[in-house]
C-alpha cells in the first residue's frame, strides 16, 4: 500500500513537470546566458562559444522606453566585460533601482563585436519589500507556475540562500517537493499555510 502510494505521488510530481514545462514561453533559438534577480540584485551568466575572448556589453533597459533610442533616462545598469576563452563571462551582484511605486520592467540585452544586439531575458522589479511573498521565486510579485518550476529545479540543482528563502514555504529545514506542491498550489489560488 505504502509502495503503491509513492508510485502515485511520483506520477503526480511527473505530472506538474510536465504542464509547467507547457506553460513556460518557448525559448529563444540563441541562448548568450541566463538572468537571475533576487533581492533588487541581478547577477548575468554569460556562456555562448560565440562570445569567446570578445568584449560584451550589457545593458539593462527601462522597457517603457525603445531600446533603440537609448535615451538615459531608461538606462537601469550599464556595463562590459571580456568573455573567457570558452565564451563564460559573469556579471554579479548588479545593483537595480527599485521603483518607489508599481512595477517597472527592464529587458536584459547584451551586444559584442559581430554579434547583434540580443535580449536575454527581462525582469520585472515591484516597489515593496525586497523579501518578497513566500513561493515568489523569481520576485515578481506574484506566485504562478513558473514559480513552482523555479522551485523544482532549485530542488533538483540544490537552492542558493535566496532560493531557500523563498522556495521553503512550509517553513521545515529543507526545500523540497512538499514545497514545490505548496507553491503550485498557490499559483492556482489556494493560501499557503506557513
Ligand atoms: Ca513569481
Ligand atoms: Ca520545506
């Protein structure tokens, strides 16, 4: 019984992975790196065998404003770098400016000699605490599905602090599936019980 019974969880897990894995936006054919925030700080990991030993610059952009008129007041962080040999080139701990009040979103664009400018990815930044609500793993104020896959691959890679801070709702020394459950359940409405 005992055995039949973790079968069944097993599915139910495998189950979640799968409509999360739907409801994530396709990704774009050209990957240059990867955007995380957490706390009002970014850290950019930059990894693309194209970039090898060339300068990249970085830049995150106001989203109210076109990229293409880069007009400063839009501008939340500029910087560059040398990628390595391999094309890894790591930007950590960025700074961004927290709105005083709503949301302000800022696409993530890097450019380099012989490469287009790309967008990487954009993240959303809301005025509050920068502690953000339990289950709200990638801090944009609400808790979807996306959260909960966020969640599981922390699971599955091992948390950084931030991730256990966040993933960890039911409050126990561990972040885990119990977690990932909670939250997806918070993405469909229901509370999470601390
Ligand atoms: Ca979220
Ligand atoms: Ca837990």
């Amino acid at each position: 019984m005992k055995k039949r019974n973790k079968k069944k969880r097993i599915l139910s897990i495998l189950c979640v992975v799968c409509l999360l894995a739907m409801a994530l936006p396709a990704r774009a054919a050209e990957q240059y790196g990867t955007v995380t925030e957490s706390g009002g700080k970014a850290d950019v990991r930059i990894d693309h065998e194209a970039l090898a030993d060339k300068m990249v610059a970085l830049l995150f952009y106001n989203e109210e404003g076109s990229v293409d008129q880069m007009e400063e007041r839009y501008i939340g962080y500029i910087d560059q770098g040398t990628a390595d040999e391999t094309g890894k080139l790591d930007f950590s701990g960025i700074p961004l400016p927290q709105p005083e009040t709503g949301s302000v979103t800022y696409g993530v664009y890097i450019g380099a000699e012989g490469i287009e400018r790309t967008k990487l990815d954009e993240i959303t930044l809301t005025a509050g605490s920068p502690e953000g609500e339990p289950g709200d793993m990638n801090g944009d104020g609400t808790i979807t599905a996306v959260d909960a896959l966020l969640a599981l691959r922390a699971v599955n890679a091992g948390p950084t602090d931030e991730q256990f801070q966040a993933g960890n709702v039911n409050g126990d020394d561990s972040l885990d599936v119990d977690d990932v459950l909670l939250i997806l359940k918070a993405a469909a409405g229901e509370p999470i019980l601390q």
